[in-house]
C-alpha cells in the first residue's frame, strides 16, 4: 500500500512538473504580436472552407453573399517570433475528441464558434443537437459531431457575462440595466460539463447602462438624465471578467479544464463616413505593421482581460484548471479588409454597384476570413495543455 502511494505520489509530481513545461513552451510565442503576409497557398482567394453548406449567420458569408476582391482570404497571420501552423480539421477533432467546447459571451464569441464549426464540417458533418432562434437569435446553439468524435461545440449569447435587461434582449430598449452580481444561468448552469471554455465579450460595455450590485443601484453609465454615479465601463468590464473567473475557478469539478478569454476584437467602421456608407470599411487589404495604433478603449480593454487572466491562474485551485489570454486585438486592427461591409445578403446587388447608402458590418467577420486565425490561435492553446 506505501509502495503505492509513493508511485501515485511521483506520477502526481510527474504530471505536474509536464504541465508546467507544457506551459512555459507555450508561453515562447506570442502570437498576437506579427505581421499579415500573403500566403500563397490561400493566394488568389482560396477558401479554406465553403460557408454555403453550413451553419453561419448569413452576414458572414461573404464568399456568397460576392463579396469582390477575394484578397481577404489569402492573408496569413505571422507571429513575431515563430510561425502559426492552420487548423487541419480531421486533426482538431481527434485532439478534442470527446470534449465539450463552448464559447461564451456576445456574438462575437458566436462568429467564432460558427467558423469553427463550418471548418470542421470539412471533416466530419455534425447535427443540430439544440437549437433555440429567439427574437435576438442563436442565443443557444449546439452542434455534434458524431462517433468516433463525440464533439460538441456550443454557443451562449450573454454579451455581459453578467445578467442583463434592455437592448440586448429587446431592440426597442436604448440602454441596459446590467446586475453585476448575477453570473448569467444558461452557461454557468452547464459549467461542469465543459472542457475548453471560451470567453468573449466587450463591445457591449460601451453602450448606455444602469448598474446593480448586490439589490442596490451603484451606479450608470451614459445616462446624464440620472443623477447617478458615472461609472467607466472599462472598470465595470474588468470587474465581470473578473467575477466570471471567480466563479469558475471556484465551481469547476475535479475534471481538466482549459478557460480562454478573448481579448476586444476592434471595430473598422471609417469615422469619415457614416455607418451606412458604402465606404464604411471598403477598404481591400490589411494594415501595415506601424500603419495603424490600437485605439486607447481597445487597449484599455485588452489589458483589462491580460491582467485578471494572470490574477486568476495566480489563484487557481489545480493545475489541471488552465486560464489563458486569446490575444486577438493587434492582428484584428490590423483586418479592416475583412468584415463583411455592405455585402450582408446573399449575391448582394448581383454583381453590380453598391449603391451610397447600405447598411454595414464592420465589426464581425467574414468566415472564412481573419476569425479562422482565432481558431489557429485556439488549436496550439489545446494542444499545450493536453485538453
């Protein structure tokens, strides 16, 4: 029996001292910081992934919808100091096989979830498992992939992580009332059900809001009818992302699991022109590196979810619990090319002009295009630790 225990006792130290290692060989490359470079095995607009045959929300299908200049499909992202292989969806799948991967927070965390379940169906069509379509949309979503995968990916809208009433669940409220005490229940309730967690949320924040914390009005945001308390929505944010870990470093069972948060993915709507021109975001390639700084909110942003994603893997219970930093907001500044703009419907003005005033996206992405690299990025994090 001591003899035992003295075996479990060194293979316990044993896997502990490989996560490490696992750990510091992830932490050698900072893959948000690089360049985008042409690639030319994508070179001419290749898709990595036909998005007319699978579950993405139609604005996203920018192949379809004839989006010109297929150049938004043919840059590769390349890392400052080593190089970011593609996700091989046959692979993927087997690295996650019998997992569960849901991504968490605003439709942001959807447009992700989405491309990544039209890649893998590359490899392995899935079903439907769950499908709720309410007045906002796709607020939950389950996809399956069959035997021998057994992977389910899901998504759960909750752009506050927090509980929320107003615009974001009904289109003709103007401001939000957000309970900053109040983890929403969809996703926490199927918490220890989840291996790979991914967290994105933030472009929400902005927007007009009344705030509670534990029963009590502590203060607004945007709201100068309220003699209230301003409160700045960066430390509001910080302080979600910061509950939000909490609550999963704290509920989370005795399984391995492997928490990512998505740092702000940036906005490219052309401050010169109106939201609904059709220059909003017209423009056909990426940036440069040094051409363009990201923005001082964004940056703000960013490094609000760097800091509680350290404080929180300071303060986990267990190595098998992982927290780690999806650092997409440098290369996504750098993507004005690659949103869907004015081209949201399918075959989009059939061929012709668009006319001067359209409406715009220009804050989610084209899929396939630049989000694909979210998904790169993802890959190599499962792979470090073994998830």
């Amino acid at each position: 029996m001591a003899a035992a225990a003295a075996g479990a006792a060194v293979d316990q130290r044993r896997s502990s001292l490989s996560k490490k290692l696992i750990t510091s060989v992830w932490k050698q490359c900072d893959y948000g910081d690089g360049k985008w470079v042409w690639d030319d095995e994508h070179g001419g607009g290749r898709a990595r992934y036909d998005s007319e045959k699978c579950d993405v929300k139609m604005a996203s299908k920018c192949v379809v919808n004839g989006k010109p200049d297929g150049g938004y499909l043919s840059w590769r992202w390349q890392p400052a100091g080593c190089r970011l292989s593609a996700l091989e969806p046959a692979a993927f799948l087997r690295l996650v096989r019998g997992k569960r991967l849901a991504f968490v927070g605003d439709s942001m965390a959807r447009n992700q979830a989405e491309a990544l379940v039209c890649h893998l169906a590359t490899a392995a069509r899935p079903g439907t498992a769950h499908r709720n379509e309410e007045r906002v949309g796709r607020k939950f979503w389950r996809w399956a992939f069959p035997a021998p995968h057994d992977v389910n990916i899901s998504t759960y809208w909750s752009p506050f992580l927090v509980r929320s009433e107003g615009n974001s669940e009904d289109f003709a409220m103007t401001h939000e009332v957000v309970f900053l005490d109040a983890l929403t229940e969809p996703w926490t309730a199927d918490l220890d059900a989840m291996d790979v967690i991914v967290i994105s949320a933030g472009h929400w924040f902005p927007r007009k809001a009344i705030y509670y914390d534990g029963g009590e009005m502590v203060g607004v945001h945007n709201r100068l009818d309220m003699n209230r308390t301003e409160m700045n929505f960066v430390s509001v944010y910080r302080k979600v992302i910061r509950r939000t870990l909490e609550h999963v470093n704290a509920m989370s069972g005795a399984a391995d699991k492997l928490v990512v948060v998505s740092t702000i993915s940036p906005a490219h709507f052309d401050t010169r022109y109106s939201w609904n021109h059709r220059d909003a975001c017209s423009r056909p390639r990426p940036y440069d590196d040094g051409e363009v700084e990201v923005g001082s909110t964004d940056a703000e942003l960013r490094k609000a979810v760097i800091e509680e994603v350290a404080a929180a893997a300071a303060r986990r219970r267990r190595w098998g619990l992982r927290f780690e930093v999806l650092d997409v907001t440098r290369l996504a500044a750098m993507r004005p090319d690659g949103h869907p703009g004015t081209y949201l419907y399918k075959h989009a003005y059939g061929g012709g002009p668009v006319p001067e005033t359209a409406p715009n996206d220009c804050l989610h992405w084209c899929a396939p295009g630049p989000v694909d690299t979210f998904n790169d990025i993802l890959m190599q994090m499962i792979v470090a630790g073994g998830v």
